[in-house]
C-alpha cells in the first residue's frame, strides 16, 4: 500500500481556499487467479471450474462469459442456474458441446477491487 499527500486548494469565481492536504491511498494489485482446474463429468453432463490457489476468506471470485456478463451456477437438484455464495472458487455448468471461454476475477471483499481477468479455454 503506497500513500501520498497533495496539497489542493478550491477556486470559484474571484475566490481561492486554503491549501488543504489530501490524502490517497494507493492498494496493492490483487493478483489473478492461477491454478484453475477444468473437470467434466459425461454421466451427469457437467463441467466444473476450479480456482486452486490458497483459499483466503478476504477474497471471492467472479465467473463472466466473454461478454463479461457474470454466470451463476448451475444446480443440479433444481436444474437451474443459481447465484453463488461465498468464496465461489468453484463453478458448475452445463456441459457444452463446442469449446469455449469462461473468464475468473479475484475480489477484495474489503475494498472491492479487482485483479485482472484470467481466461480458462477448455
């Protein structure tokens, strides 16, 4: 985490403030995620995505499509597709008959910020 200071001051018409210090925070780059390992399962026609790396409570993860559109986990039970709840390192899908890209984020629950898109192919 970096912190800097600037010092900023308020003009409007022939009025000028004070300085005033202000300061940002700049956070650490949160890393993608890197060991994603692809199962399928032909008997029940699905396949899972599983993100591997060291599980931190701190973050979650995030499935998007190539359109960057989030996609829900598919329940087998209901035969819908469902919103995920906590870390959601895991997603369970239709099994498709083409091949296909799926992208994974890793979130900052606190501050909510993201790491870069990590494609998976399979």
């Amino acid at each position: 985490m970096e912190l800097n200071v600037y010092l900023v001051r308020g003009i409007w018409d022939d009025r000028v403030s004070e300085k005033t210090k202000v300061y940002i925070k700049t956070l650490d780059k949160i890393d993608e995620p890197r060991n994603i390992q692809v199962k399928i399962d032909k008997k029940k026609n699905t396949e899972q995505l599983t993100v591997k790396d060291k599980v931190d409570a701190r973050y979650s993860y995030i499935w998007m499509n190539e359109e960057g559109n989030p996609i829900y986990e598919w329940d087998e039970f209901n035969g819908e597709y469902v919103r995920p709840t906590g870390v959601n390192n895991v997603l369970k899908m239709k099994l498709t008959t083409s091949s296909g890209k799926i992208y994974v984020q890793k979130i900052d629950k606190e501050t909510t910020c993201k790491s870069e898109k990590r494609i998976v192919t399979f």
